[in-house]
C-alpha cells in the first residue's frame, strides 16, 4: 500500500504459480509462458541477460541442492530466441566451478546452446543502494559484487526452494548473495557475526542494487530440515513460483509453507522499506503441510551481560558426527571465525569463537556436520 498526497493507492503485483515437473516438454512450456508473461519487453535483441541459478555446490539434481539444469536451459533458450545474450553465471560457496556445472548435469544441459557459462571472478566496489533514498538505516552502504551482474542489461534470477540453518530459507533474495565473489562471502559472515537480521540487510542491499527483472523459483523439487547442503531432505513440491520483484516470490513461498511472511529475516527488512506489496497470484498455490524447518534460532537477544550464557545454552550448535566425518577439512577451510580444528582424529569446535553461521554443515559433503539444539532450550 502507498500513501500519495493523502490517496491510498492499492499496489498489487503478480506473481506466477505453475504445477510443473522436470519433464522436457512440460517444464519448457511452462518456462517460456512464464517468461512471455514476466518479460515486459525487456529481453531483446543485442541485450546480455545474466541468469542467475543456485549452483551451491556439486551435487546430483536428486539432492535438490542446485537449481534444475533444465530450468536453466529453457531460460537460456528463450533468451536466444529473443536475440539477446545469455551469460549463465555464479560464485559457488564450495568445489571448482567445472566439477559443478559437470555433476550437476547443467553441461550436458546447455549443450548445442550459444551461451557463457563461467565463474564469477571480478568485484567491483559500489554503493549498495544506487539511487534508493530511504536506507539511512541499512548498514552496508558499500558492496562488492560480480562484475558481469552489474553490467549485464537485466538478470534472471533462478533460486532453488531449500531451507537455510541460518537464515531460514533460501529464496530469491537470499540467491543474489551468490552475485558476493568468492571468498569475499565467509568474509561477509564474519563481518556480521551472529545477528541474522543484520545479514538479511546486507541481502536486500544487495537485492537492491541488483533488481533482477525477472525471478523464478524451482520448487519442483525442494529442499526440507537442515539445508541449503546435504544436511537437508529433498521433497516434492511441483512448483515453480515466479515474479518480476523477488521480495514476492519470497512472501509467496511463505504462504504456500504456512509461515507468516515476516518469519523469514529479509521480508522482515523488506517490509521495514516498504518494499512488501499486496500480491496477486496467477494460477494456485496449494498450501504445503508440515514442511520442516532448520533447528536454528535467533542468535542476539537478552541483555548484553547474558549473551555469552543465552548462545551456550540455547542457540544451536554445529556438532560432527564421527561416524559420518572423513576428516576432509571442508568445513575447517570454510569457517570464517576459524573455530574449528582437526587433530587428525576427530574435530573440535570453538562454540565461544562459533559465530552460528553454520557453513560448516552447508559445505560438508558427507552430511557429517548436524545443528543441535542445546538441552535447555529442547526443555523449554
Ligand atoms: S566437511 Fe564434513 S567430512 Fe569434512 S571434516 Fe568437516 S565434518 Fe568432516
Ligand atoms: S563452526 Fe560452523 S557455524 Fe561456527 S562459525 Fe564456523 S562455520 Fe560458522
């Protein structure tokens, strides 16, 4: 809603539902109708679009950790069809970008198409906010971000629906904190340290600067309990959730899990700007029972004197399961508050130096990191 010279106007956007499936001819008429209704005339001849997917890490397309490599190839397609220049780009958090676009099937995917499909390598330095006036209160007046996702004329925004043991879940907003090159991302964390609503701002900032044009979600098949890694359970959901602005994809995803919007940390920063509007679904969404959530839990709150107490004994924390742990040091190497060390046996975790940011159990490959929730605050 808006309030313009003492007139309410009513603003609704539209987003797009489709039931769908990794079927070719399926998921390709829903992709191009999708596209056809959200393009608005932009993708044209001689433009370079950025599709942006969930490349995490490699991983089959069974384990729902990256987005469907058939999405993005109709999405590539489509964007050829109109004569622009579809560059498919990331920065995974974890493995050698070949090995990735290879398991996850996306080179087999885009084969026989015209298209760059490279790492992200170069930042630039900018304002986060570009033109926006009112982010006195957001933080982070200045960024880095990929190079090509500043330049390129419009972006697709392709999320995968998973959990997120830090911030919930991760959707179309939280896709674009790929567009953070490198190893500038376990910086971003430690920066941050433990308080998720301070990282959800850093994540509209960087909506904010981004703006895909379009974004559709791949909750075909989704990912349930302790994602966005192999932590988390896949499970079916058959949609694809699709709008020009990614904070109502966001807030419809939400609907559909039963969640009030505001539960999920960037619509709470979201709504703080106004940029939360009515919504319009084109289509249905059927509501999604019992869809299960990471064990995490709000990490700053009680007074200061307490915090040291509060994080020990009811904050969730990374535990390995020796069992699972190959002593691969995956987890060591990520860990931006380097509180975890490995003494050729086992390993041991620094819960005072620990900042929950829990990409130990994103980036390990054997599912050997679990998020425990602490005994008192399982007794509450
Ligand atoms: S990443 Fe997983 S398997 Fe590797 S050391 Fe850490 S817990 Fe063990
Ligand atoms: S131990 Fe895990 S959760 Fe804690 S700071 Fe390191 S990576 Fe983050």
């Amino acid at each position: 809603m808006l309030f313009t010279n003492n007139l309410l106007i009513l603003e609704v956007s539209k987003v797009i539902a489709r039931e769908s499936a990794y079927e070719y001819d399926i998921l390709r008429k829903d992709i191009f109708d999708i596209l056809a209704l959200l393009d608005n005339g932009v993708i044209t001849s001689g433009k370079v679009v950025l599709i942006k997917p969930n490349l995490l890490r490699a991983s089959p397309v069974e384990q729902a950790i990256t987005t469907h490599p058939l999405i993005i190839r109709f999405v590539a397609e489509y964007v050829l069809e109109k004569g622009a220049r579809p560059l498919v780009m990331d920065s995974p958090a974890i493995g050698k970008f070949s090995k990735i676009v290879k398991d996850t099937g996306l080179v087999d995917a885009l084969k026989g198409l015209d298209i760059t499909l490279e790492e992200f390598t170069a930042s630039v330095r900018i304002d986060s906010h570009g033109s926006a006036k009112d982010v006195d209160d957001l933080q982070f007046k200045e960024t880095e971000l990929a190079q090509e996702a500043l330049q390129a004329d419009c972006i697709i925004n392709l999320p995968k629906l998973k959990t997120h043991t830090q911030m919930g879940l991760t959707l179309a907003v939280k896709n674009l904190f790929g567009c953070v090159v490198g190893l500038r991302k376990p910086e971003w964390h430690l920066k941050i340290g433990e308080n998720r609503d301070k990282f959800a701002e850093l994540l509209i900032s960087i909506y904010r600067r981004l703006r895909p044009t379009i974004n559709i979600l791949d909750g075909i098949l989704a990912l349930e309990g302790n994602g966005p890694g192999t932590g988390g359970i896949p499970r079916q959901l058959g949609v694809l959730i699709a709008a020009n602005d990614a904070v109502d994809v966001d807030v419809a995803v939400c609907q559909m899990l039963d969640l009030h919007p505001e539960w999920l940390p960037t619509n709470r920063v979201a709504k703080r700007l106004g940029l939360i509007k009515d919504i319009s679904i084109d289509g249905r969404i059927k509501k999604v029972k019992g869809f299960v959530l990471p064990n995490s839990t709000s990490l700053v709150f009680g007074p200061s004197f307490a915090r040291k107490f509060i994080r020990q004994n009811l904050t969730s924390s990374p535990v390995s399961d020796k069992k699972l742990c190959k002593l691969c040091n995956e987890c060591v190497n990520i860990c931006p508050a380097k509180a975890i060390t490995n003494n050729g046996k086992t390993l041991h975790f620094d819960y005072d130096k620990c900042i929950r940011c829990y990409c130990c159990s994103e980036v390990c490959p054997h599912s050997a990191i679990k998020v425990q929730r602490p005994l008192l605050r399982r007794f509450f």
